[in-house]
C-alpha cells in the first residue's frame, strides 16, 4: 500500500503596508483600528455569505457579495484579495462556473491568508 501526501495549497499573501497604516492611524485614536477591525469583520461575514451563495448558485447575490468584498479589501490594503473577488465577477460574467469554482476556492485561501497575515505587518514604514 502506498501512502499519499496531500499538500495543502498555499497563496503568497501581499499586503498594501501604506494603506493598512493609513487606516490605522487616520485620527490617531482608538477609532481606527476598532473601524479596521469591523471591516475584517465585514470582510470575514461577506465571503462567508459568498460561500452559501456559490452553493445554492445564487450568481445575483455573489455579484453582490463579490463587490462588497471588493471594496473593503481595497480599504484594507488587501489589494490581492480585492483582485481575485475581480476575476470571480468576470468569471460570472462568462459564465465560466469552473473557472469560478475555482475562483471562489482562492478566495477562501486568500482571505484567510490575509487575514492572518495582517498580524505580521510592521506599520512603522
């Protein structure tokens, strides 16, 4: 018997450094980064809702939900994860539902290496 390895596949994750700082320091106050964390938040719920939409299809709402995500990742400095949610809406477009299968599966990668990453941002540029 021969014993297969599964290796996990793994996105290299960038961050807009600038644009996450810039958004932690606006006033200098607790604000920010309580509004950062909100939109993370926002972020987290939104690919969550995107996830059940792909399963039940739902393209209407995942137009929805992938230019919600869109948005706030460009907020965030999650410029990476914020052109992926761009070419699962061209995918829609095509309606190429494997390349967006596909799609929505490297959205769920990137999110969570985005999110886990940002911990590992120094700010002080």
């Amino acid at each position: 018997m021969q014993i297969l390895k599964y290796n996990a596949i793994r996105e290299k994750i960038t961050i807009d450094r600038q644009q996450l700082s810039t958004l932690l320091s606006d006033d200098g106050s607790d604000q920010s980064e309580e509004l950062f964390f909100d939109t993370v938040e926002a972020i987290a719920q939104t690919i969550s809702r995107l996830e059940t939409q792909f399963s039940l299809q739902n393209l209407d709402g995942m137009c929805k939900s992938l230019s919600r995500i869109r948005a706030l990742s460009l907020r965030s400095g999650f410029n990476q994860l914020s052109q992926v949610a761009t070419d699962a809406e061209h995918a829609i477009m095509r309606n190429d539902r494997v390349a967006l299968s596909a799609i929505v599966q490297r959205i769920i990668r990137v999110s969570e290496g985005s999110l886990m990453a940002v911990w590992d941002v120094p700010l002080d540029a």
